[in-house]
C-alpha cells in the first residue's frame, strides 16, 4: 500500500514537472512584437480645421446695362482706381434723347385737351345747374374730362420713364474701389437682362478696403466652426507669410457635389476676413485657411496613431449571470431564444496599449481635442506611461497581453517568434 501511495506521488511530481517544462517551450516560442513607444506627456494642443477657397472683397459691385445701347465712351481700364460718382460707361442717347422731347410734346397736347375738357365741363356745370341742359349733355362732359385727366397723367408717367431711361446711358461708380474685371469695349451693344437670359455685365467695381477668403469646410468639420474664432490664411501668391483672419459668416445651406456617386461631397461655405492688409492682394487669389477651433493648455496628449479601437470586453459576473438567465429561459420555452438574447452586442471603445513587464496592455481611454499630430487624453493614463505608437502595421493587429520589444527604429515594426 505504501509503494503505491509513494508510486502516485512520484507520477504526479513527474506530471508537474511536464506542465512546468511544456509551459516554458510554449512561452519562449510565444511571438514577440517590434513596437515603437513613447512616454506620455504634457502640453499645449490647438485644434485646427483647414480648408480651401479664393480671395473675394467683401463688396463688389456689377455694373450692368439698364437699357440697351451702343458703348460710345469707356473712360476706365482694369485696375484702374475710381471714386463714387466717377464716370465709368457712356451709352449713346441719341434714341433716348428724342423719347425723351417726344413724352415732352405728348404731355403738351394731353395738358391741352385737360384744360379743354376742363372748360366744356364747368359751361356744361352751370347749364345744368340752371336747368338749361340735359343731363345727358352734363355727364358727356364730365367722362370727356376725366378722360383727359388720365391722358394727363399717363404722359406725365411716359415722360419720367423717358428721364429715366435718359440717365441710364450714364453709368457712375456707386463707390469707392478698383475695377478689378472689365469685359466690354467702346463699340459694343450691350444688351438688358431678362428673366432667362442674364444682361451684358460692363465691368465689376470692388471695394479693396474689406477682403474676405470664401472656403468650403466639409461637413465632417463645420460642426466645430464658429463666428469670431480667429484663423491663419495662406495666400498661394505669398509663400511662407501667414496673415490673421476672423470667421465673420458660416453658410446654411450644403453644397453638393458629385451628387449620387462615391465621389459625393458635402461642403458649407464660410467666409474669414482678412484682418491684417496686403497692399497687392487681388480677387481670386487661391488660399488656405487654418481655422482655430479650440485649444487646450499643459494636457496629457499621446501621438494620433496611438489610439485605437477595440472591442469592448464585457464583466465576467455579469456573463455568467446572463448565461444562467438564458439558460433558464430556454429550459421554460423549449428553444435557444432566452440563451440568444443573452449574449450581448459587442461593440468598440477608443484605448491605447501600455508597455507593462514587456506586455501590451489595452486601456480605454477618454480623448479631446487633437491637432495635427497629437491627441488629448482626458482619463485613462497616467503621466510619464509608456504607449505604444507604432508601427501602424502592428497597432491594427495588436492585442491585450501580446509579447512586446520596444525598438529605436522607425518605421513598420517586424515580428520576431
């Protein structure tokens, strides 16, 4: 009896012995990952929308044709700098001129027949008040007057359309500005605009003094934007020079393009004044616009690339409780449906991996802003931690407890066995 006690505790040492040994192969050939970390730190983040556009002034005005008409004077050039008042088109009125002694003569001879009218009306007043004429002879007359009386005044109406036409083949500036396009010359017959048909547009008037940079900021982004945040533009034709803007006006309405494609995009137009002044600066310059959304002062922040999404690992009380409570379930209805209802959803969370004893170790964390490079991590980690940051390659595949070696090198990280 006691050579077989003494025969199953050296059978059980030896089976320890084995699990120890097989434990330990299984360990050294366990893969080992290449990673690139970095301590976390403090720091200042500014968060940054960027978007694209034009240079436009914040006033400009079309200078449009009212009547149609030859060009016969055009005293300004592209570029030109002009004042309010300052004659810019001249339009032959040779037409207009004689409409214009034309409603003249016709207001002549309806203000005759008025006063005609008006004198045959009070003889006829008198008679019939002494009973000395019909009435019928009466209410002739005074239908003849007021006949005459709205003659009257349709030639006084005709006559004023006439001036008016009149003064508009003299075109001034309505302001102070530079004629920054000029697509007419002297000798051309400009034409009116009609409901389908856009009229012949002489020149465009701008006023220099207020510039704006109109950009499209994706719809990703324009939830971040508001009016006064200060901005950096980069104007192409002015390299390496930044100048300070201000968001003044932020569209409504989506613009869509490649409607009904994979190529669809949805932009929102804003509008940033430029604040500081660039003596030649001209409309439809291309520029870039840097859009300080929000900023944030001696944070705990950790590269972009650090941050990736895992599933959620769910409590291993709350399982098994929910596993017995399927259980049940299915045992009273005779079917898996209680068990298929307690298996739960697995969803994704934001973390990054710590470096802890050579392993990755996953922790969810909470971020805030980012700019370009960084990202604020609000809780989740501690200061002076070790996350890991790439390679990119081996953050996709990365796991909770995987085998890691922090290496110098930049670059895509390799795997070693």
């Amino acid at each position: 009896m006691k050579k077989k006690k003494k025969i199953i505790i050296i059978l059980a040492a030896v089976i320890v012995v084995a699990i120890v040994i097989v434990a330990n192969v299984l360990k050294s050939g366990e893969k080992s990952y290449q990673v690139q970390a970095e301590k976390v730190e403090r720091g200042d983040l500014t968060s940054i929308v960027t978007a694209n556009g034009k240079i436009v002034p914040k006033t400009d005005v079309k200078i449009s044709a009212y009547v149609p008409a030859k060009i016969t004077k055009l005293p300004v050039e592209e570029g030109d700098e002009v004042k309010k008042g300052q004659l810019l088109v001249q339009l032959d009125d040779t037409e207009y001129r004689a409409a214009v002694n034309r409603s003249r003569a016709e207001l002549a001879s309806a203000k005759a027949s008025l006063e005609q009218a008006q004198l045959v009306f009070n003889r006829q007043n008198e008679l019939f008040a002494k009973k000395l004429s019909s009435e019928e002879k009466y209410d002739m007359a005074k239908t003849d007057l007021d006949l005459a009386k709205a003659r009257h005044q349709q030639a006084e109406a005709s006559l004023d359309q006439a001036k008016y036409n009149l003064s508009k083949t003299t075109m001034t500036s309505p302001m102070d500005g530079i004629v920054t396009s000029l697509n007419a010359e002297v000798g051309e017959i400009v034409m009116i605009g009609t409901m389908n048909n856009p009229g012949t547009v002489i020149m465009t008037v701008s006023d220099m003094s207020e510039i704006e940079t109109e950009v499209e900021v994706d719809e990703t982004d324009i939830a971040q934007v508001e009016l006064g945040q200060e901005t950096e533009i980069s104007i192409d034709a002015y390299p390496d020079t930044a100048f300070k803007g201000k968001v003044t006006e932020i569209g409504h309405t989506a613009r869509v393009s490649g409607l009904g494609t994979q190529d669809q995009v949805t932009n929102f137009l804003v509008k940033v004044m430029l604040i500081d002044e660039v003596p030649t600066i001209r409309p439809g310059m291309s520029a870039s616009v840097d859009i300080t959304t929000d900023s944030r002062s001696d944070v705990l922040n950790v590269p972009i690339q650090a941050v990736v999404m895992r599933e959620e690992k769910s409590d291993t009380l709350v399982s098994e409780e929910k596993e017995k409570e399927g259980a049940v379930a299915s045992t009273d209805s005779g079917s898996t449906k209680g068990e298929k209802k307690s298996k739960k959803e697995k969803k994704e969370v934001e973390g990054i991996f710590l470096v802890a004893e050579g392993r990755a170790k996953f922790v969810k964390v909470a971020t805030g802003i980012a700019d370009q490079q960084n990202i604020e991590i609000v809780s989740g980690i501690n200061e002076d931690d070790k996350v890991v940051t790439g390679s990119y390659k081996i953050l996709r595949t990365l796991k909770d407890g995987d085998k890691v070696k922090v290496t110098e090198k930049k670059g895509e990280g390799n795997e070693n066995k």
